[in-house]
C-alpha cells in the first residue's frame, strides 16, 4: 500500500475532503485503508483517524477538517451497536449533511443491517 498510496495520490486533482476511520471496539484496518486509497486516488483529502476511535475523536475530526464524507469501518459485528451511537452523534455535528458510508464485513441473509 505504500508504493501504491502516492501513485493514486497524484493521479488526480483534489475534489473533496473525507475523514475515516475504524469504530471504537475494532482494530482491523485493510477495508478501510484500500478505502482510503481509492478516495485519494479519486481525488478526495484523506484524513484518516486510524483504529479504535471513539465518536469523540470523529466529532473532533468533523469540526476541525470539516469533511465532506465521513466515513466508519468495522470488521466485529461487536461493534455495531457503536456505529450506531455513532451515527447519531455525528448526524447532529457540524457537518450533519455529510454522507457517512459505513463498511463492514458482516453476513447477512438478503441485506445488510439499517445502521441509522
């Protein structure tokens, strides 16, 4: 990802800016980083918050970049309750019109869980 990160980076004019990151409660991050290179490659300013964040480090991160997209990750079906919490918080922020795609590699039967 390190030889690829820079290549996608200059490849494209900045469009926008998104926060991301991986919930409180989970550390796995590859979802989220393969994320993070196609928005940059996309043209997008990347702030990436790491792992394990609480709602407040994303409401912190949404006050001072004032992103465009926030993003959540998660792999720990644990962790949903979270990104529900979550969700909420960062719906009555700053930035409450920003779109918030979450990723998560949960099973479901016929479609993925409301997170909202």
């Amino acid at each position: 990802m390190f030889i690829l990160r820079p290549l996608l980076a200059a490849s494209a004019p900045k469009q926008g800016k998104m926060v991301i990151g991986t919930v409180k409660g989970d550390i796995h991050d590859i979802g989220k980083n393969l994320v993070g290179m196609m928005m940059e490659g996309a043209g997008i300013d990347l702030i990436d918050l790491g792992i394990n964040n609480a709602v407040e480090k994303y409401l912190d991160a949404i006050e001072q970049h004032q992103p465009d997209i926030v993003g959540m990750s998660a792999l720990l079906t644990t962790t949903m309750p979270y990104m529900k919490a979550a969700r909420r918080s960062t719906g009555n922020s700053a930035r409450p019109s920003a779109p918030m795609p979450i990723g998560a590699m949960w099973r479901w039967r016929s479609r993925p869980p409301r997170i909202s």
